[in-house]
C-alpha cells in the first residue's frame, strides 16, 4: 500500500 | 520543481502548440485521430478534477485549464469547424475506444492507492494516458504522407513522458515521500510505446527524409 501520495504533477 | 519536470511540461504544452497551429494554419486535420483527442479529454477531465477541491499553485491550475481548453477546442473543430471537419481521416481512424478505455478502467477499480470516486478516476486517467496515443500511431501508419508538424507533434507528446521519467529519478533520490509506483510503471509503458515511432522519426529526420511509418 501506498503512501498518501502528492498530486503536483500534470 | 526541477528543470526535467519543466522541461517535459513545456515539451507537453509545445505539442499542444504544435497541433493548434497546424490545424489552424493549413485548416485541415489531416493524419490527427480524433480518438485520441479525445481519451486525452476524458485524460485531463479524470485528472484534473482536483481543480475544484485542491489548489496547488498558479502553474499547476493555469496549466491544467490550457490542456483542458486546447483540447476540447481541438476537439471542437475536427467535429463541428465547417472547413476542418471534412479533412479529418474518418475512414482511417478506426481504432476502439473499448478496447482502452475498459481495461483502464478495471485496472483503475483493481489497482489503486484509494477506493475512492475521486482516487479511482485519477487512477484511470494515468492508465488511460499512457495507452491514450495508440489510435494516433495506428493513423500514423495508415497515412502515406505524414505532414512534419504532425511528426512533430507527436516527436514532442512522446518526449514529454520521456522527460517526467528522468524527474520521478530525480524527486525519488531527493524527496523521501515520493513513491508513485502506479505513475512511474504507466509513464514507462507510455514511453515504450513511443519507442518505434521514436527510431522512424529520428532516422528520416537524419537522412533528411519524409517520416513514414513502416505498415
């Protein structure tokens, strides 16, 4: 399971 | 931000750019897929849901809403644009969307990081971007004559993903809460596909020749 991930990508 | 992530974000924004100006300068759409315009409209509206319930910076957001808007306008004129319509290769581009859209969309049920709405669709835009181009290439080999700026737009689209491979390297060896395993293993999947179309540009672009794809 993954971390809560960062959307700062496009 | 680093300088591989900028670089594929302007390489993405360039290819848009590129095919804005080609169908509007020639007025004709000739050798683009109307398909995969429009997986990447259903791509960008998946992804960019977040526009409504997460703010993350200037950039982000105005970048978001140019993919949005250049790619329903695009969309718009190989569909109702009285000129353009009629040069868009509707015989020739016939590839299924269900053939990408559903297993993109039961991978995205079956492997996510969250079953959420929200989560869920994100998830599916990644999956669906990364086979998103396949109609196009599929057209580009039917099409004999292959314009440079449609070369070129998709040279650049394929480049893009190269580029964000490079800046997951990079965010992976400087920021400890990075792991997007999902994101990384779609972005090299969009990138292989590119490879063989990769090889044939760059070869007709040293020997000084017209791309055209071997059938």
């Amino acid at each position: 399971v993954q971390e809560k991930i960062l959307k700062d990508e496009l | 931000m680093n300088v591989f992530r900028l670089a594929g974000d302007m390489t993405h924004l360039l290819s848009i750019i590129v095919l804005l100006l080609k169908i509007n300068a020639t007025r004709s759409c000739r050798g683009i897929s109307l398909k995969t315009q429009e997986l990447y409209a259903v791509v960008f509206v998946c992804r960019y849901l977040d526009l409504f319930t997460n703010f993350i910076s200037l950039y982000n957001t105005v970048m978001k809403i140019i993919f949005l808007v250049s790619t329903f306008t695009i969309i718009y004129w190989m569909r109702f644009h009285k000129v353009i319509r009629v040069t868009y290769d509707r015989e020739q581009d016939t590839f299924r969307y269900q053939f990408l859209v559903l297993p993109c969309l039961v991978l995205a049920l079956l492997l996510n990081n969250e079953f959420t709405a929200m989560e869920v669709l994100w998830t599916f835009s990644i999956y669906l971007e990364a086979v998103a181009i396949l109609p196009q290439l599929v057209l580009l080999q039917r099409t004999n004559n292959i314009d440079n700026l449609t070369g070129n737009y998709v040279f650049l689209l394929g480049s893009y993903r190269a580029l964000y491979i490079l800046n997951w390297v990079y965010r992976f060896m400087t920021e400890k809460h990075y792991r997007q395993y999902l994101v990384w293993i779609s972005g090299i999947v969009q990138t292989i596909i590119y490879i063989d179309f990769f090889y044939y540009y760059i070869k007709s672009w040293r020997n000084n020749e017209k791309l055209s794809l071997p059938a």
